[in-house]
C-alpha cells in the first residue's frame, strides 16, 4: 500500500546550499500530513541532508555521484524511478524548475502515472490528492486529480512556505549509488553560458516593477529601473515591448514568460491582458499605472492609479527616496 510523500529536492548549482524549493516542498508535504522522505541527487550533495531535516524531513535519501553532477534526464530519471519503486510513495513533489520541468513527466511516464504541472495548492481528500492549478491566464483554478501511483505533481514557486527550521531535529540518512552506466546518458553539456544578471532576478525579487507599450520607448524603462533599483527590486515586461526589442525578452512576464511572485508588483502601463495575469497570478499587492480607468490590470489591482506614468513614475520615485532616506 502506498504511502507518504516523497519530495525531490535541490540544490544550488555550484554547491551553494540547498535550493529555497526543497524547503517550501516539505512545506507542501508537510501540510499533507504522513512521514516524508526527501530525495537529494548530485554531485556533492551529501552534506545537504541534515538541513533536510531540520526543514522536516523524516527519511532523506542521498544519491551522491560525479554521475549527478549536472542534471541529465536520462541519469536522474532511471534514479528516480529506482527509489520511487522501492519507497512506493502515495505522493511525489518536484518544484516547477527545470529539473522538474523536465523529470516529472518522464517519471510519470515510467512509472504508468500521471503527474499535474505547475500546481498552486494541493490537499488530500482521503488517499487521492488534490491538485489545484491556475487557469484562463490566473482567473480561475482547475483541480486535478490522479488515477494511478504515485501522484506526481510539481510545484509554483513561492506558494507554500517551508516549515521553520529546528537544528535538533534529525532525519534518517539513506545513501545509495547512482548505479548508472555512462552509455545510458544519451545527452551531453557542451557548454554553459550564464546569463548576467545586475542586482536581484527577476524570480526572487521582493519587488518588481514592470512596464508595457504604454511607456511609449525604451527609453520609457529608465525611470523604472530607477524605481526598482531604490525599492531592491527588479524590472519586468510585457511580451508587446520585448516583441517591439524595448527590453531583453528575460525580463518577459506572462504565460510565456516568466512568473514571478513578489510581494509588490507595480505595473507601469500594461493593459493587464490575460496572458500577462498569468505570470503574476499569485501576487498580491498589484498597483497599476494607467491612464485608461477601464484598463482590465484595474480589476486585480489592489491600488490603481489612473493617469500618465511620465507624471506618477517621477513623483512616486521621489516620495520613495525621501522615505528611505529619513
Ligand atoms: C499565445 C500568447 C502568449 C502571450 N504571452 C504573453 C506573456 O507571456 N506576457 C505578456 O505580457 N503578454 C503575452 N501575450 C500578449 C498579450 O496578449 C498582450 O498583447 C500584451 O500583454 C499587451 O502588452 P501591454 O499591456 O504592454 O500593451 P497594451 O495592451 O497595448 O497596453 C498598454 C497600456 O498602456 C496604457 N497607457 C498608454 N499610455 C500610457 C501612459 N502614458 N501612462 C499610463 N498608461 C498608459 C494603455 O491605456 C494600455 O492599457 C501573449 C499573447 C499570446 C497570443
């Protein structure tokens, strides 16, 4: 009989610590309830599992190989489905990130299963989760769930919180092999290439402030930056001025872009179309600029402002300054 939840955490690449994902995973299988086993795959990971622990894991299952080091379907799958057979768990969790992006569905595939994508609250009704996702760019939620074992899901950043950690509490620690031959790997890393990124990224920042056609040019981004740069924040975009080349499509926002979960987000100029919604449709302090009061960004927004953004931007950035200063 399956049970339990069994989470696939991460780590920072280049041996930065454990990724704020794995914690709010075994926030998310916490709240589930049962024992939770967490998996860490890699290079180098092994000294990651205590945290696991003190983040609520009862059991954490380490797969420390060179094998690992980098993510590798083909690799990290055929692992996956090794210790998911063996744990038989009733509920699997990945994050929304690459990796999870990539190995939930294989794994699902593997294992005759299921999985639900992107998922922003999930619960048990009995034995059978209860996968909920956004839906028409953020407006309504879909609810999932799976016919098959285990139930796979992956999670949105930022939705659940990880549990508060406590140094005493220890996990059962289980090592395994990766027990992969090279031959099975069928895909290689060529090369790498980072993309820069000055002050905070856009996924992680506290606030985000984010322009569209209505700044009229690129030029428009400038007193944006400004702004973001005194809040510690990021600048974001609609797919209109990335399309139009007035800002690098990595700063996109939407449903094909990225999605980001600030606790502010101040959107300068933007119509508020459904596929922009999606890519914030778990933040909750949305102050629009606008000068169209019927502007559809109105609707989600907890303050609006209707009026140029050339006469608010200035003025708001001013008060701004003022305050932190003294
Ligand atoms: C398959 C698909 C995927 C898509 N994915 C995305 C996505 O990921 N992200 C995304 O953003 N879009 C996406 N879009 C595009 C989306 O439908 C909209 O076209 C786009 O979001 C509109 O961008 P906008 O708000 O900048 O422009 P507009 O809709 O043109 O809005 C500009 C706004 O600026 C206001 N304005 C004008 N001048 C001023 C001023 N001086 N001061 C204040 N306000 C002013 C106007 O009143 C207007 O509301 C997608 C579309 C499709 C079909």
């Amino acid at each position: 009989m399956p049970s339990g939840v069994l989470v696939f955490g991460e780590a920072v690449e280049g041996g930065g610590g454990l990724a704020p994902v794995t914690g709010e995973l075994l926030g998310a299988a916490k709240s589930l309830g049962g024992p939770v086993t967490c998996v860490l795959l890699g290079a180098g990971v092994e000294g990651l599992a205590k945290e696991c622990g003190a983040l609520g894991a009862d059991k954490v299952i380490v797969v420390d190989d060179e094998v690992l080091k980098d993510y590798q379907g083909d690799a990290y799958v055929h692992v996956g489905e090794r210790i998911c057979k063996e744990a038989d768990p009733s509920v699997v969790l990945f994050g929304q990130t690459t990796i999870g992006r990539d190995m939930a569905p294989r794994l699902a595939a593997r294992l005759g299963t299921a999985v639900a994508m992107d998922c922003v609250e999930l619960s048990l009704d009995g034995e059978k989760l209860q996968a909920s996702r956004s839906c028409y760019g953020g407006s309504a939620r879909a609810r999932y769930t799976i016919n098959g074992t285990p139930q796979i899901a992956t999670l949105r950043a930022k939705v659940y919180d990880p549990p508060e950690r406590d140094d005493s509490r220890q996990a059962e620690v289980a090592k395994q092999s990766a027990d992969v031959s090279a031959d099975a790997i069928r895909t290689r890393i060529v090369s790498r290439r980072k993309e820069e990124v000055e002050g905070v990224r856009l996924e992680d920042a506290p606030v985000v402030v984010s322009g569209g056609r209505g700044l009229g040019g690129p030029e428009g981004f400038q007193p944006l930056e400004e702004l973001a740069g005194i809040l510690g924040g990021a600048v974001g975009a609609t797919r209109a001025v990335c399309d139009m080349g007035w800002y690098p499509v990595a700063a996109q926002v939407g449903l094909t872009g990225k999605v980001v979960t600030p606790d502010l987000y101040i959107a300068v100029g933007i119509s508020g179309a459904s596929q922009h919604m999606a890519g914030i449709s778990q933040v909750k302090n949305i102050v629009a600029i606008n000068k169209d009061p019927e502007a559809n960004i109105f609707q989600a927004a907890r303050f609006g402002v209707v009026g140029d953004w050339k006469e608010v931007i200035p003025a708001f950035t001013e008060k701004v300054r003022e305050l932190k200063a003294g």
